[in-house]
C-alpha cells in the first residue's frame, strides 16, 4: 500500500531561486519610514545638558516608583483603578499626581501610546500637551513592550520634525528638547 501511494506523489523538481535580488526588493506593505530631520545646531540641547536632564529625569521617574508602590493609599485616599485608555484624563487640564496613580500600568502606557497617537497631526505642541507628555514618561513602567517603543520613536520623529521647522529660540524649543532627550537619550529610540 505503501509503496503504490509513493509511486503516486510526483516528483519533487528544485527551483534556483536568486535570492540576492529578492533581499533588494521593499516590499509594498513596509513604510518607508523617513530620517529624524535634523534641527539648527543653535536650538539642539548639548550634551551636558542631556546629561544633566537625564539625571534629573532617572530621579524623577525613581520618586515616583517609590511613591507609586507604596503600601499606603493614593495621594487623593482613592483606590487605583484601571480607566479606560485615552479616556482617562482631559487633555486640557493639566496632570496631577492624583490623576496618574489612579491609572494601572497598562492605562499608562496604554494612554501615552494614544497621546502620541493624537499629536501626529498636529503642528506645534501646546505646554499642555508636552506636560502629559512628560507626566506619562515619567510613569510608564519598563520594559517597553514593542508597541510604546514605538510610540516613542513616533514622538522622537514629531518632536524633531517640529524642532526642524524653528528658527529661534522659545518655550515650546525647550519642551521639544526635553521630549526628545526622553524619548531618544533615556527610552534608547536615538540611533545615531
């Protein structure tokens, strides 16, 4: 029985594939995603200011770990809940302690990916918008899964795209400077 099925399969015939020409190939479903535009070297924090921030930043993240996992209550006597996100706050109110413990780690992140997700259109970002920004990179817990990872290259690409556009120095200069320090210096999206 054995034998008469393998007499039925047909042979097996080996094609020559070229490979090298099939690496070269994009494919149509890949983005072509665009370089981080490069902004006036006058209006690009320096290296000891990074530094400096980073440090700040890493020690700001820290207090509010330690806060955050506490065994006492939330700063408003509340107890954390998982809000929806993106539904979670008004982003014309300012960020308050209170507002981001009661969020769960995954709101958090959840919520950063979807602010990040709002700002895509838009030209400038409002001190408003820069300040949920940082409130929500302050607290999203690592590691990053893939998907906040690249939310973070999406916000180093937008804040750079609009630092591109400056010519002078304002507040809405530094705020991008410090969006970009944390997303590209302290969350590793900068690829040099």
């Amino acid at each position: 029985v054995y034998r008469w099925e393998a007499n039925q399969i047909p042979k097996v015939k080996v094609a020559k594939i070229d490979l090298s020409a099939a690496r070269k190939e994009q494919t149509p479903y890949m983005p072509e995603i665009p370089d981080i535009p490069k902004c006036s070297p006058d209006l690009c924090a320096s290296k000891e200011w990074e530094d400096s921030f980073i440090t700040y930043f890493s020690e700001t993240r820290l207090a509010f770990l330690e806060l955050d996992s506490s065994d006492g209550p939330s700063v408003s006597g509340a107890v954390k809940n998982s809000c929806k996100p993106g539904i979670s706050f008004e982003p014309q109110i300012d960020p308050t302690l209170t507002m981001i413990r009661k969020m769960d780690a995954v709101s958090r992140a959840a919520t950063l990916r979807n602010y990040i997700d709002m700002i895509q259109s838009f030209d400038t970002l409002s001190r408003n918008d820069c300040l949920w920004l940082f409130a929500l990179c302050v607290t999203v817990e690592l590691p990053l899964d893939a998907e906040t990872c690249a939310s973070l290259r999406s916000m180093l690409r937008k804040c750079s795209t609009i630092l591109a556009t400056k010519s002078e120095m304002d507040d809405e200069v530094v705020m991008l400077n410090i969006l970009v320090a944390i997303s590209g210096v302290y969350f590793g999206q900068y690829q040099k």
